[in-house]
C-alpha cells in the first residue's frame, strides 16, 4: 500500500541475526503451576507454562474446548495433559502427538519413558515417515544420555529422510553440541552453494533458498567464531555480503560484531540447546512443506499453524532458556493477534529480558492493557545493558510512539540518538527518528532524519523512505525523481511500484499513470492486502466507488485478524460516498482504534463528528492496461 516501514531496527538487523540463542540461568518455575500438575507426569518446564486464572491457580483443560485451544493460549501443561487423555487410536493416528509427550519426557531428563512412548526398538526400520522421526528423536535421547556415538551413528542414519536441510543442520548442531566442532563445520561447508543469490525483492521465489543459506552461513560463521578463527568466520559470513552489496553498511556492521563481539552473545551450544534448535528447524521445514502443498492445490497459507506452534513450544521445554525461538513463538502469536498469549509466553521466560519485555510490551499494548504495556517498557529499560541498550531503545521508542507518549518518545529519541555508534547504528538511530517526527506530525523534522539517514546508509529502503518522507513535507518533485529511479532499478518489484503508483494517487493528479503502475503491482502480488488497498484507492479517486469498495474490503480481508488504519480509513471514505453511513463512521472508528497518525487522528475524529462535506469523487474513464505497462527507462525520470 504504502512505502514498507523502515524499522529503525533494521540497519542492525543482520547483525542483531548473528546473536543467536542467549543462554541465561535455569528456568524457575512458578510454585503454583508447578504444584497442581504435580502428578500430571509432566516436566517442570511444561508445569510451568499453565495460564492462571483470576483465584491463582491454573485454569486447567477445562479451559480449552480442544488440544488447539491450549496452544493457541500457550499453555503446554494442559495441552499435553490432553495429549495424553487421547485415545490411542487417536494418539497413533499422527506420530506427532506421541512425539510431543515423548520430548516433554526428555526434557524432564526421563529419556528411557520418552523411548517407551514411542515404543523404540533397536532394530526397528526406518523407512516410514513415523520411523524416522522417531528414530531422529532417538539420536537426541542418546545425546543427551552421553551416548555420543552410537547419537552420530543413529542420526545419520535418519537425516536422509527429514524436511530440507533440517538432517544436515540438525547433524551440525548434534556434533558441535558433543565436542566435534570440525565435522560440524564440515557439514555447513557442504550445504553452501558455491554461487549465493539474493532474491531481487520479497516477492521473489528465491526468497525461500535464500533465507536458508543465511541459516547455514550464519551458523557456520558462529561456530567459528567460538573457536576463535574470526578472520574465517568473516571470510564465510562475506559471502552473504557479497550477494548484497547494497547493504554493505548493515553487514559491515555485522562482520563488525564477529570481530569485537558487540551485540554478539554467541555461547557454546549444548545438547539441550542443539536439540530444541534443532525441533525449530524441522518445525519451520515442516510448515513451508505445508505451505508449498497448499500452494500447488490452489490454496493459499493463512490462519494458525497448530502443528508448527504445538512443536515449538514443546522444543522450548527442551531448552527454555532459548529467547531466540521464545520470540519466535511470541511473533506468531502476535501475527495471529492471539495477544494474551504471546505476552504469556514473554513473560513466561527463565530469566526477564529487555528484549522480552518489548515482546511483552507490545502485545499488551494491542490487548488494550495499556498501563501494563507501559511497564513492560520502564522494566525493559532498567533490564537493558551496553549489549542490547539500543535495540531496547528502538522497541522502547516505538511502543512510546503508539501509546501517544510524547513527551517519553522525545526523551528516549534523544538518547537514542547520543547512543548511537558507527554508520550502522547512527543510520538506524534517524531512521527512526523519520518515522517518530511524522507520527507525531512534525514532517520537516521527519523529512531531515530521513535524509541523514539515507546519507549514512544509502540502500532501497532508505531512499524509499526518504520519499515517503518528502512526499508528507511538500517536496513532491523530488520524491517523484527518487522513486522513478528506483522503479527504473526495480522495475518488477512490486513494493517499489506500489510505491511509486501510490504516490501519484495521493500527492498529485497524475491519476491515470498512477493507475496503470498500481495495475502492474496488483499482477505482481495478487493477494498482498497493502496493494490492493492502493489499487482500490486510485479507483476510488477515480470515481469507480464499487470496484474501489470490493478491492478496499477484499485487503481488510487479506490483513484478518489485524485491521490496518489506513485501510479503515479508505473503507469509511468510500462507504460514506455510497450512502452506507453507518459503516463509513464504523471503519472510521476502528481507523482511529488502530492509532494512526497524529495529523490523520485529528482529520478521522473531524469525519466522525461531522461525516464527508466534498463531493465524491468524479467518475473518469478507467486507462487501458497492457502488461508491459509499468516498464521505464531514464527519460521517463
């Protein structure tokens, strides 16, 4: 729909990438969840997930009409007490379910009742998919029992039958976990491709590969950065460079971390911590197999993935001190607005940390708990040190912009800003700084951070920003030549042609071009919600009030079950034009719910008191469309 956000966290997002999973202090587990499960034959980790209630105490299976329910509220103790109440016929009829009592087993260190539920033999065959896995589950057991070669022996021998690359990166972990760290390191080499392509754009099919060969790469440069070959873990984390060289300032800010250690707390993987790395990568391999099969049925992913989140949960009672598939779990409830839950299982963690009080922060804020949200942030900011200081900030600050906290938003900005160290950091720092101005309506404040910015860390999405940026204080003609340049760059990525089109529509009467751009980005990302909801707004401002409508509402669809501010605005716009009055001040207030913008909170609460007083837009005939419309070259700049 619009310029895609640039986060301040972003600059520093690769580095941040390479921190992997933070070990702290073993979990403590909370007396009165621990106590009512106590004959339940679960590990004190699962014990430790129960949701209280209001009198204290668990609120137990009665609480969820389904197994489902319990995960979706992240409450692994009554989700495998109702495992366990299956009968068996139904617990045999998917070899996941007795693989998620036979891990919790494990984790309570009880790996003999983990092999008895899955039923184990020594010589059992492994040529079915129920085989496998557990003979996969199996080779961990023995890890964990010492038993480390008859592990090695026992994992290879399944590897070859699991999901992607998850037997080799499982493989890696398992013999970095046992003291062979140069096996380990072997067996990342061989999963590198000796030509490394990023995708052109978020669209780009490649986008999958690629996102696998930073895992392999990034792990790979970890481990050697543990043993303390740091000029070889730079050499392999360069290739990754070397694919992006228009992000060189973020991944030199990385090879930066390698080096000195900043913002790297890279400590040695255990077998614990191997193993629930290891659950995440099949988990995450297991819903993209999913998600593929749908695809080639015609389908399309949405909604909850019970079967990855269940199995992420269940690998964290593994290694519960793992924050990075923590946040993991914690994001995914969040995209699925199940709010309570992620800030359950923020909370939930070994040890409070900054970056989980964030996590926190922010679903409580969208849970409307807004006093609470707010002292996720203070605790964040007094649990933050020299390590994580300015990601704190950058989440700190946001959250402080969202709750309309101004004046807090000024003081944090302000030491963000002081924090702020190299080219990279500083880049982020106004990056963020854009985004704080314009929310709070100060458009030439944004549009200069905005530049400083892109001067410090001149990439796409710093000029896209900029753009924006211009576009909100008057400098309409330079935001166009900077976006036609970078369509001429980009010409069949259709964010930067969304970007472009959009534009045109809302700064100037250039309708028609708008149109056809907007035309060529819709066939480019048929289902993106932010694209159709640009779309539909060129038709709207074209006159075609009905068609704008079906766009509009098909991208409030789309974006279920969150709502975005701008779609609910667009949607009471053109609902009030066709005398639907009542939906128009409906989609306005849920507008002004989803906090927008200073300036437009202002313009939603004007329509809400007095309704449209300008007459609808003027019906024009729609331009023809041809599919190389879209296409530029320099004189077109």
């Amino acid at each position: 729909m619009r310029f895609k956000p640039v986060l301040a966290a972003s600059a520093l997002s690769i580095a941040l990438s390479l921190a992997g999973c933070a070990s702290t202090a073993p979990a403590q587990i909370v007396d009165a969840s621990a106590s009512a499960y106590d004959d339940a034959g679960l590990s004190a980790a699962a014990r430790s997930t129960a949701v209280i209630g209001a009198n204290g105490k668990p609120v137990g299976i009665s609480a969820y009409p389904a197994p489902i329910d319990a995960v979706k509220a992240g409450d692994m103790a009554a989700f495998l007490l109702m495992t366990q109440g299956l009968n068996p016929e139904d617990r045999d009829s998917n070899p996941l379910f007795n693989a998620f009592l036979a891990i919790d087993r494990a984790a309570a260190g009880d790996t003999a009742g983990a092999r008895v539920i899955l039923d184990i033999q020594d010589d059992a065959d492994e040529t079915t998919s129920r085989s496998r896995l557990y003979g996969y589950l199996d080779a961990w057991f023995l890890a964990m029992e010492g038993q480390t070669d008859a592990a090695i022996e026992r994992h290879r021998g399944t590897s070859s039958g699991m999901p992607g690359l998850t037997g080799d990166l499982s493989l890696a972990a398992m013999l970095e976990a046992v003291g062979r760290p140069d096996q380990a390191l072997a067996v990342y080499e061989s999963l590198t491709p000796s030509k490394i392509e990023a995708p052109e754009h978020q669209f780009d099919p490649k986008g999958l590969l690629y996102s696998h060969v930073k895992t392999v790469i990034s792990r790979h440069a970890l481990l050697l950065q543990r043993l303390g070959r740091i000029d070889e873990a730079k050499a392999v984390y360069k290739r990754l460079a070397d694919a992006e060289p228009e992000e060189a300032i973020s991944y030199a800010a990385a090879l930066d971390s390698l080096e000195t250690g900043k913002n790297l707390r890279n400590e040695p993987l255990t077998v614990r911590a191997a193993f629930a790395q290891s659950l995440a990568d099949v988990s995450r391999a297991m819903q993209e197999q999913r998600i593929i099969r749908k695809i080639m049925m015609g389908g399309r992913p949405d909604g909850f993935d019970d079967q990855r989140s269940a199995l992420d949960q269940v690998a964290l009672l593994v290694y519960p001190e793992d924050e990075g598939l923590r946040t993991s779990i914690v994001d995914d409830f969040y995209e699925n607005a199940l709010y309570e839950s992620a800030a359950h299982v923020a909370l939930l963690g070994p040890k409070s940390t900054a970056p989980l009080e964030i996590a926190a922060g922010q679903a409580l804020l969208m849970a409307g708990q807004e006093d609470a949200a707010r002292a996720a942030i203070d605790r964040a900011i007094a649990l933050s040190d020299d390590e994580n200081r300015l990601q704190t900030l950058y989440g700190a600050l946001q959250l402080r912009t969202l709750l309309d906290d101004e004046a807090a938003a000024g003081d944090l900005l302000d030491d963000l800003l002081t924090s702020a160290e190299g080219p990279a950091e500083r880049a982020a720092a106004h990056g963020l700084a854009a985004e704080i101005y314009s929310q709070f309506g100060n458009f030439a404040k944004a549009a200069a951070s905005a530049e400083q910015a892109r001067e410090l860390d001149d990439t796409h999405d710093r000029r896209l920003a900029l753009a924006d940026a211009w576009g909100k204080a008057g400098k309409v003609n330079e935001a166009i030549i900077l976006l036609r340049t970078e369509r001429l760059a980009r010409p069949n990525d259709p964010y930067t042609l969304n970007s472009l089109g959009y534009f045109l529509i809302i700064h100037t009467d250039k309708y028609d071009e708008g149109y056809r751009i907007l035309a060529r980005a819709k066939a480019l990302a048929q289902h993106d919600p932010y694209i159709s909801d640009s779309f539909g707004w060129a038709l709207f401002k074209m006159g075609d009030l009905k068609a704008a409508r079906r766009l509009v509402e098909s991208s409030r669809k789309e974006l279920q079950p969150h709502r975005h501010w701008e779609i609910e605005n667009h949607l009471g716009d053109i609902y009030w034009y066709l005398d639907l009055k009542d939906d128009a001040r409906e989609a306005w207030q849920y507008a002004l719910d989803n906090r927008p913008p200073a300036v437009e909170r202002r313009k939603l609460e004007e329509k809400l008191a007095s309704g449209l007083t300008a007459p609808a837009p003027e019906k024009r005939a729609l331009p023809d469309v041809s599919l190389t419309d879209g296409e530029v070259d320099r004189q077109d700049i």
